[in-house]
C-alpha cells in the first residue's frame, strides 16, 4: 500500500493563508503530474487550494 505524505485530513481545520479565514478540509487528492497535493474546502467546495495556500489553524 502506497503511503501518502499529506499534510491535511479530511474534517481537518485549516486557514486559508491569503484571506485569513478558518475552514474544514472536505476531500483532498494528489495531482501526479504536479506533484503535489489539492484540497476541496466545506466552505469553498467549487474551488480547490494546494498544500501550500493553507496552513495549520
């Protein structure tokens, strides 16, 4: 079983690092060709933000 090096868990609270606000991570994958993890916010769930534009609440 391939292990996953995520930072996130889904019903995690996170910030959204630009606008400041507390959300709830709703699902997350892994973008392969970009190498690198997307999440999908309760709050926000048309838009996906990466690893890097959140941070721990």
């Amino acid at each position: 079983m391939k292990s996953t090096n995520n930072r996130y868990n889904m019903g995690e609270t996170v910030k959204i690092i630009e606008t400041g606000e507390v959300v709830t991570i709703l699902k997350w994958q892994y973008v392969k060709n970009m190498k690198r993890f997307s999440y999908i916010v309760k709050e926000h769930s048309n838009t996906f933000y990466f690893e890097e534009e959140l941070q721990d609440s």
